[in-house]
C-alpha cells in the first residue's frame, strides 16, 4: 500500500476543516451593525404596517451569551417588537414591548 494512502484521511479532514471555517467566518463577517439595523428595521414595518416607521428603531447591545444586539422598534408612548440577534445576523426571538401607561 502507498505511504500516500495513510495521510489522504487527514489531509481530507484538514481541507473539510478549513472550509467550514472559511465559510463560518465570511458568515460572521457579512454585515455590519447598521446593516443588520436597517434590515431588521425594514422588516419592523413589513410586519407592522401602517403607521410603523424605521425612525422608531434603536439598539443595544444584547448582554446574553450568543447575542451580538437587541433592536427595539416601537412608536414613542406605544408597544412594538423586541429582535434579539445573533453575531450572524438572524433573528433569534422576537418579544413584544407593552405599551407604556403613564
């Protein structure tokens, strides 16, 4: 049997690794924070329609493992949706923000 034919399982195993790492970090490197916002913000007023506006956006950063920020899109005074995202770019949870009572 060839010396070859003992090494080309490990080679085949470094190369696959690579890939994936390659193709993960492009990934993580894709968008910016602007980006995301303005993604998740025009998503904000696909689902809302009406009076909704991407101005009623912001973000934070997101303090749970995993999250990279948390895009909060509701009209001054009312309720709206919370997006929780991750370093990739997608949305891992939306929560509902109650209306504030004053």
């Amino acid at each position: 049997m060839p010396r070859w034919m003992f090494f080309a399982p490990v080679i085949a195993m470094i190369a696959a690794t690579a890939v994936i790492g390659l193709s993960l970090g492009r990934k993580a490197l894709r968008g910016t924070e602007t980006d995301v916002i303005v993604q998740i913000a025009a998503r904000y007023v696909a689902e809302m329609g009406g009076a909704a506006r991407p101005v009623d956006c912001t973000a934070r950063p997101a303090v749970s493992d995993g999250l990279w920020l948390v895009v909060s899109c509701a009209p001054p005074g009312q309720g709206g949706r919370e997006y929780f995202i991750d370093r990739f770019g997608a949305v891992r949870h939306v929560g509902q923000i109650a209306p504030r009572t004053q």
